[in-house]
C-alpha cells in the first residue's frame, strides 16, 4: 500500500438518465389521463377500459411468471371468480358494485390460498396445466350456479345497478347518461389499477423479496442456501396475484354487465391475450407489456372483424417473437439503447475520489 | 346391477382413449422435460388428417390412420428440430408459450379450413357392432379395440423403452443428456424422434376417439387436460400407471355423468383433485429401478 493511491468508493445505483426522464414523463402523462373521461367519446374511453385492464393483467402474469416462476395458463380462474363475485354481491346481496369489487378480490385470494398448496405439487411446467384443470372445474362449477344463471349466464339490470357509488355525481358533472356515467367510474378504477399495480410490481421487485425470487429463479439451491424462503414468497405472490386479478375482473364485468361461464373463464380472452402482450413487449420487464397492449390495440382495431385469422396470426406473431426476439420489442430495444424506465436493477458505479 | 356393470365397462373402455392421449403428453415430458400445451390440437389435427385422407384420397379408415401416422411422426420430428429446440433450455417459459401459441394457431388453422361443424370418423358396420356379454349388457366393438388398442400401444412402447437400444438412448438422455451426448448419442435427433413418437400416438388416439365422439376444432384443451389428469393420476414415470390412470378418468367421468349428465366433465377434474390431494405422485408411481 502506498500513500499515492486515491480511495476507491463503490456505490449502488439503481436510476439511470433514462429512468429520470421516464419518471419525469409519467408525472406528466398520468394527470392527463385522469382528466380523459373530460373529453373523449364513450367509445375510446370503453377501449381504454380495455387497455387499461389487459395490462393490469398483463403486468400480473408477468410478475407471477416471469419473476415467480410460476407460469400459469389458468388465470382466467380468478378473473371469472372475480366477476361471479361480483354478480353475487350485487344481485343476491344487493351491494354497492363499488364494495363488491374488492370482495371478489378476497374470493379469489381465497379460493387460491386452499387451492395453492395443492397446485405447487405439480413440478414446473405441469402446474401451467393444473392451473387450467382449475380455471376449467370452476367454469363448470358456476355453469351449475343457477342463480346466476347456470350455463347460459345472466345480466346486471340496470336497476341494480343505478345506485351505484358516484354515478349521479359523475353523471351530474359530465351532463351525460347514468351508463355513459357508469363507464366512467370503470375508467378511473381501472387507471387506478393499473398504475396501483405497475407501482406495486417495481416495488417487489426492487425489494428484498424481489431479488430474491429473481436469485432462486437462476438457482435455487443457491438461493435456499442464503436464506431466500422461496416457497413462501412464491406462495404469498399467487395469492396477492389472484387477488388483484380477482378485482380487475369483477372490474371488466362490471363494464360489460353481461356474464357466463364460457366468456368469463375464456382461456383465450384472459391468457392468450395477456400471454401475447407480455411476450411481444418482454417477458420480466415492466415496461414490455405497455408496448405489447398497444400492439394489442393497434391489431385488435384493424384485425379482429377478420376472426379466427386474427387469432391465428397472434399466435404465429407469438411464435415467431418466441424463437427470433425472445426478449420482446422492449428487451430488444432496452438491451440496444441502454433504456430502462423504471429503475429495477442495481448497478455498481465505481467513483474515484 | 346391470346397469351398475354396465357404467363400469363404459368406464374403463373410455379409459383406454384417455390412456392414449395421455402416452404421447407424458412421453415427452419424460423424456425432455417439455410440457405440450397444444398435445390435445394436435389430436384433433389428427382426427382431421385422417379424415381429409379418407374424403379427398378416397381410402379406408385403416389405410388412411396408417399415413396419418406416418406424417404426424414425420411432423413431429420436423416441430422438433425447427421449433422446439431453439427454445428448449434452462427456463420452462420459452417452451412453453411456443406450444400454447401453437395450439391457437392450430385451433383456429382447423377452424378456417373446417368450419365450426362437429365432425366423425365412420368406421362402417364396425362402429355398430357389439358383444353381448349377458341379457340386457353388451359392449361396442369399437370402444372394446380401443381399449386394446392402449393396452398393445402401452406394451409396445414399454417395449421400445426397455427392450432396444433407441429405448435404453430414450432413458439415458432423460437421466442425464450431458452425459448421453458424450456416450455417443445425438440428443438432437432422440428429441426429434421422441416429439414424432408422440405426434404418431397422438394419431392413435385421435382415430380411437374420432369413431366413438364428434369433434370440432374448439375441443383440443379439453383433451389436453384429460391426458394430464390420466398422467398425475397414474402416476409420473410410468406407462401402465398412465394407462390406469385413463381408466381411472374414464370411470369418474362416466360414474358422474350417471348421476347427472352435466356433471360428466366436472367429476372428472374432482376425481384428479381428490388424487392430487390424497396421492401426489399418483395412483401407481414408478418405483426405483
């Protein structure tokens, strides 16, 4: 050691430039999208609705799949518990939509704390099918629930439907039609969703709970052998998940107002969908499945008066992204321009003093 | 009583379908750890190829099962080697949305060119025959060869695996394919040949199942997941485990479905839970070697 030598100080760092002015972007944007309902046609707005929950539950896949490891195509189990919920709440038991909401989110937290255990048993890629086994006995199971309906399915009335929470008011301020009114409401409860949620996934991940469900996903033996309780946090993450997909589908229902089993526990509507945001955005990043609804939009807009064709060529597009850019549009483009708009690795930067 | 036998022979013969559709799916997970998520839209692919063959060619149900299997061998070694292997790796997740978004693409393929229409196989007089067993109990021709047909294709495959030297590469590279790679044999091509061995039983099934059931391209999960409980059921690792767990299956769903006809699906997934709970490695596990 000689006295010429200047210490060296290592430091973690999470923000980058790009998250700054991503972060400085999001302060700007998200006010604005408040503020929609003010002028856009019901149209757009119920589209939005749409964006808004396709991404919540893309995020939601991405989260359990991509950092939880477990890969389930059988989400439209809580987005159907979810909406049934909410069906009972308010028809059977007269509630407020708005209270009904994160009820059905219990009941699917619920239904997916039993069931939980019982999946984890089956190893790795078989507990994709077991959560489909589970997503088909429940739709079987609500086919058989004939006060909602059985397997043809039923309607909210409008009368049930009138007293909900904010609805005259909204109506009041906007000069517009009770159900105009009620979209609305959606409109910001799923706004608040998605971005309660996007927030809530760059937290975990960010956490210590996060990285290390990220360090037993490279190597688990590892991982267990520095303490990381795996089992658990995985555990706590499909709860909390089938939670919050439980209320975005009591949510999207509540919109539609029209429910059955087959629609409400669609593999195609509420996996295949979401499958194919987060794989052409980028599996395991936050920003990936915004640019993978928008293609979503973009196609679902132009395409799907085309049918199956539509759906053929969204499972091709999948396919090919799958074997040629697997880290999706915002993989690629992050790993080529060095982006990263939400801060969620930690780089080590060496100063020199 | 009668009627009591009756429901239990239905059973066990609809098992032997299950058990055909669960070989293929356990096939490949056993031996390259990949879970097929269109394996049931391939059987439906299967149903129609055969029966494409025998409307546009013009041959008998026979022949034309025999070139269906034949291409789906030679389609399963081609899925293989120019898709499945470039995401075949470390992370289950690549394979596996590779495979659900092939069963979309297959489904709605068959849709366009098939339309939505319930389809059959006709087997001719075949199909109508059966066996009186006693007064008032009697059994089809057809579900009765479809259950030997599990039973000869389970023997064979047990065969295969524990009687040549293709099967002793089989289970070495499902043991450990490093170090089968370094004992000279080609992992690339077991692969490939395992895959065509599923896509070819998968033809099996779906001429078994074709005879005794309509079919539409919407219905491939459902078999999907029947091959599935007919596996976890049966037991992981074990051919005559999956072939009792297809019948297991076919007694549950038929047992239910007496009781009340909308309960004939349901009780099957029941009957997979209740084993999921009791016995997670399954009915008849394989045991050490």
């Amino acid at each position: 050691m000689t006295g010429d030598h200047q210490p060296i100080v290592w430091r973690v760092q999470s923000a980058t430039k790009s998250s700054r002015i991503a972060a400085i972007a999001a302060a700007i944007i998200v006010p604005l999208l408040f503020l929609v309902p003010a002028v856009a046609s019901r149209n757009l707005l119920q589209d939005l609705i749409f964006v808004f929950t396709m991404l919540a539950l893309a995020q939601l896949w991405n989260v359990l799949a991509g950092w939880g490891g477990l890969i389930s195509v059988g989400q439209q189990a809580f987005v159907g518990l979810g909406a049934y919920a909410l069906f009972a709440g308010v028809t059977l038991i007269g509630l407020d939509p708005l209270l009904a909401i994160p009820l059905a989110g219990c009941l699917a937290a619920l239904v997916a704390a039993v069931l939980g255990p019982l999946m984890f048993r089956l190893e790795g890629p078989y507990f994709a099918i077991g959560s489909w086994v589970v997503a088909e006995a429940l739709r079987l199971g609500c086919a058989q629930f004939k006060p909602l309906g059985g397997g043809t399915g039923m309607s909210l009335s409008s009368a049930a439907l009138a007293d909900m929470t904010g609805t005259k008011a909204v109506a009041a301020l906007f000069e517009i039609r009770p159900a105009a009114a009620r979209d609305v409401i959606v409109y910001w409860i799923a706004l608040l969703l998605v971005l309660g949620i996007t927030f809530a996934i760059y937290l975990f991940v960010r956490s210590r709970l996060g990285l290390g469900l990220a360090a037993s996903r490279d190597n688990n033996a590892a991982a267990r052998s520095v303490g990381v309780r795996t089992d658990r946090i995985r555990y706590w993450l499909w709860v909390i998940v089938a939670f919050v997909t439980g209320m975005v589908g009591a949510l999207v229902y509540l919109q539609k107002a029209r429910i059955s089993p087959d629609a409400a526990f669609s593999v195609v509507d509420w996996t295949a969908y979401v499958l194919f945001v987060v794989v052409i955005g980028g599996v395991r990043t936050i920003e990936g499945p915004v640019i993978g609804v928008l293609v979503l939009w973009a196609l679902q807009f132009n395409l799907s008066g085309y049918g199956s064709l539509y759906l053929l060529m969204l499972g091709l597009i999948a396919i090919l992204v799958m074997l040629f850019m697997q880290r999706g549009i915002w993989g690629s483009a992050a790993a080529r321009w060095d982006l990263q708009f939400f801060a969620i690795r930690k780089l080590l930067i060496r100063d020199e003093q | 009583m009668i009627g009591g036998i009756d429901t239990l022979l239905e059973g066990m013969l609809l098992g032997g379908v299950y058990a055909l559709f669960a070989v293929g799916l356990s096939l490949i997970f056993g031996i390259m750890r990949l879970v097929n998520l269109a394996h049931g839209d391939i059987i439906v692919l299967g149903a129609y190829l055969i029966l494409t063959a025998m409307a546009a060619v013009g041959v008998s149900l026979g022949v034309a099962t025999l070139l269906t299997v034949v291409a789906m061998f030679l389609a399963g070694f081609a899925l293989q080697r120019l898709v499945l292997e470039r995401v075949l790796g470390e992370d289950i997740l690549p394979p596996l949305l590779v495979t659900f978004g092939l069963s979309i693409v297959l489904q709605n393929g068959l849709l366009l060119i098939f339309g939505a229409d319930s389809r059959r196989l006709q087997a001719g007089a075949f199909e109508a025959t059966s066996i009186n067993l006693a007064p008032g109990l009697s059994i089809g021709l057809a579900p009765l060869i479809a259950l030997l047909t599990a039973i000869v294709v389970v023997a064979l495959l047990q065969l295969l695996f524990y009687r040549t030297l293709l099967g002793r590469a089989f289970r070495a590279t499902a043991d450990n394919p490093e170090i089968a790679q370094l004992m000279g044999i080609d992992q690339r091509n077991i692969y490939a040949f395992a895959v065509g061995l599923s896509l070819a039983v998968s033809a099996i099934a779906a001429v078994t199942f074709g005879i005794r059931s309509n079919f539409d391209p919407s219905i491939g999960p459902a078999r999907l997941l029947y091959a599935f409980e007919a596996v976890i059921i049966g037991g992981l690792g074990s051919l005559w485990g999956t072939l009792a767990g297809g019948i297991v299956l076919g007694l549950a769903q038929t047992i239910g479905g007496r009781i009340d006809p909308e309960w004939q699906i349901l009780s099957g997934h029941l009957a997979f839970l209740i084993v999921l709970i009791l016995r997670p490695h399954g009915l008849f596990p394989a045991g050490r070697r």
